[in-house]
C-alpha cells in the first residue's frame, strides 16, 4: 500500500497511539520444511490452536502453554480443518482432495477419504442441517461444493458452480450460507438444505471479495476487497445494501468481528499489519490502529474469549519478476515457521 493512504487509514483513528490495544505476548517458531501453509482454527473444546501446514501435515498447538502438542500422524498435505465436537471428530481437508477423520479428543487419524480430484479448499459445519460444507480448490472455471454427513463419515451431495476461487464460506445462522467469488466480484447467499441460490450481490469498488464476517446483533456484513484500491465494504445482511465503505491494507484473507468490543480485526500478509476498525453502530466505524505483525501473516485465528490472535507466518525470499517469470513466488526458508500471539494490553 502506498505510504500517504496508510497515513490517511491511521489519521481517521484520531488519537489511536493513546489507545493501543494489542501488543505481542509471544511468537514460537516450529520445525519443518520450506513449504506453505493453509489455514489456522482453533479447537472449541480446549486451547489448542490447529495449523495445517500442507507437506509438514496438522500441527497442534497448545496456546496457554506455548508449545506443540504433536502433528497428526500421516496428516501431509493438510490445509484447512472443521471441527464437529458432537461427534467428537475434526476433519481435515487435503491437497490431494481427500478428507481426513480424526479423533477430536485423542488427535488419532482414523482414516482418509478420498472426496475430490482437485485440492479441497476450506469447509464450514452447518448446524441446522447437521452438515459440513467442503470447498474444492481452484480448476480451471468451475468448484464444487461437496455435503458431508459428519455422523455417516460420507459425502451425500455435489454442487458444482460456475465459480473459478470461492473463498471461506460463512455460515449466517438461519440455515443459508455466504459464498465469496473472489474472481467473478460477487457474494451469493445459499440455502444449506437445498442448495439453491437465495441472491447474489456485487458491490461497486469490490472487484474481488475475498473474506467475510458477520455482526448478527446489528444484521451487518463484513466483506473484504482486494483490488487496487482494497475497501471492507459493511453491507445489511439481508439485502446486501451497502451502509459504509473504509479503505485497507492489501491482499486480506481473513476478517474477525469481535462482539465484545464491537471492532473489526483484519490482518495483512502484504502490509505486516493488523488493521483494527471500531464500530461506533452499526454505520459507522473508525479506523482504530495498525499494528505490526510479519509479512505473509495472512491467515488469523481470533480467540473472543481470550481476546488473543494467532498469526502464522514463515520467512522467505523474493525473487525478482523476470520475462520467465513475471510474478514468481516466494521461497520459504525451512525452521522459520512462527506462531505470533497478540494480546490485550
């Protein structure tokens, strides 16, 4: 981002270096390869923190005591994971496109089944109709979204939408779901039980929808827009009319609403930053602070409870864009993979 926007995010928060909220309690680094990594989730049953770390498989980490509890036995390749604690499972979604089941409280694999031929991206669980949503990765113009029964341990159904990246999904608590088409610029809202299409909103300076969040209490959804000009547009849930428009920091992948201080939390792997944004009402909202993290801190768990944040992050080279290759990626160094935590002053 440039220098005199992220001036002008910092100057709205009037008087946010008096009122710091976050600052780092710890940062441990983990063993492993130079590989990338997946999402983040943290157990609803006990103060572990889940990262699915691709070729270096599910790392457990306990977030009181600062320290691994183990990686999941024959967990490579793991990206994102869904808890289901009435049935004392956690799934595990996969690059190769199968899906782990594992034993919640034990951390025991149970057994791996095969869902997809493309990688399974993120999933949600759906509570009203006891199902678990799963994501498929990118192809070339079309993901499917696949319905999971949790109890059976097997998939029961198939959507495939003409969608090239859909990101995490949002489950809104009336048996629907919110579906962000990163690539199309649009959000969609679901009917978990049927699957039909409920409406389909595009809001104007969101080229590319990338994360979301919900203020239930308020009937206001957060969505998170990359682009050239990247905004978090705060639109009524249930028409999608939009109520404000804040400019952020680039490429988010992540979006957290914390009730209890009615502010918004958005990290940026690009920027190194977590953007902190008020709610005054829900109309309006403030720009708080920005506080540092580690560049590729891109995906978040945010504890409500603790009111603590975990980011990972690894280091890692640049290469410079050449004719071969004009947008080369990162090369991750091994032993350098960290968990960051921010807590409350």
């Amino acid at each position: 981002m440039k220098y005199w926007l992220w001036a002008a995010l910092l100057i709205s928060g009037a008087a946010w270096a008096d009122d710091a909220t976050y600052h780092r309690e710890h940062r441990v680094t983990l063993p492993g390869s130079a590989h990338s990594w997946g999402f983040v989730a943290l157990d609803p049953t006990r103060p572990y923190l889940f990262l699915a770390r691709r070729e270096n498989g599910l790392s457990v980490f306990d977030v009181k005591q600062q320290r691994l509890v183990k990686t999941v036995a024959q967990s490579e390749g793991a990206n994102g994971v869904v808890f289901v604690p009435e049935v004392n499972r956690v799934f595990v979604l996969n690059t190769d496109g199968s899906l782990s089941v594992v034993q919640l409280s034990t951390l025991k694999l149970l057994k791996r089944i095969p869902v997809a031929q493309s990688n399974l991206n993120s999933a949600v669980y759906e509570p009203s109709t006891g199902k678990v949503i799963i994501v498929s990765g990118r192809r070339a113009d079309r993901s499917t979204l696949f319905e999971f029964d949790p109890k059976q341990e097997r998939i029961t159904g198939a959507h495939e939408l003409a969608v090239k990246k859909i990101d995490p999904l949002l489950v809104k608590g009336d048996g629907s779901f919110f579906l962000p088409m990163r690539d199309e610029g649009k959000v969609a809202r679901y009917s978990a039980s049927t699957f039909a299409l409920q409406g389909t909103w595009q809001f104007a300076d969101c080229p590319k929808p990338s994360a979301l969040a919900q203020d239930v209490a308020r009937q206001r959804l957060f969505v998170a827009c990359r682009g050239e000009a990247p905004v978090l547009i705060v639109a009524d849930r249930e028409t999608g009319e939009v109520k404000a428009t804040l400019p952020i920091t680039r490429d988010v992948n992540a979006l957290a609403y914390d009730e209890q201080h009615r502010r918004l939390l958005i990290p940026s792997g690009v920027d190194a930053n977590l953007t902190l944004v008020d709610q005054q009402d829900a109309d309006h909202y403030t720009v708080r602070a920005g506080v540092s993290t580690l560049p590729m801190a891109y995906n978040m768990a945010f504890d409500p409870v603790s009111q603590r944040v975990f980011l990972p992050a690894m280091d890692f080279t640049q290469p410079a864009p050449s004719q071969a290759e004009p947008k080369p990626d990162p090369v991750f160094q091994a032993n350098t993979f960290s968990i960051t935590t921010l807590g409350l002053d």
